[in-house]
C-alpha cells in the first residue's frame, strides 16, 4: 500500500539522517585510534620538548642567580 511505502521512505530517511549524524564522528574517532601513535611520534613529543627546555631555561636561570 502507499501507507507502507510512504512509511519505508520516511524510515529510511530517518535512518540516513541518522547515519549522517552518527557516521562522521565514527570516521573522525576511528582514525585518530591507530594514527596517535604516528602523531604521537612526530606531533605529540613537541610538549615533552618544550617542558625540557623550559626546565633547562629555568635551571639555567636558578644557575645564574646563583652565580650572581
């Protein structure tokens, strides 16, 4: 009948809206799982970086107040 297939359509654009809703962050969360450990290599070792030679500014610093 009309009814049903009227009622089919509207499900399924329901469920395509839904899927449009839910497949973006499926597709944004799935790839940062395994690439963090790339990003990891390459991106993520830049705030260990920064804390050093922050600790050595600092330590530098201390030094030379010391010193003087």
């Amino acid at each position: 009948s009309r009814q049903d297939i009227v009622a089919q359509r509207a499900t399924l654009k329901i469920a395509r809206e839904l899927e449009g809703c839910t497949f973006r962050p499926k597709v944004n969360p799935s790839p940062p799982v395994k690439p963090p450990t790339v990003a990891k290599a390459t991106a993520y070792p830049r705030p260990g970086w920064l804390a050093r030679t922050v600790e050595r500014i600092l330590l530098e610093a201390r030094l030379k107040q010391t010193i003087v």
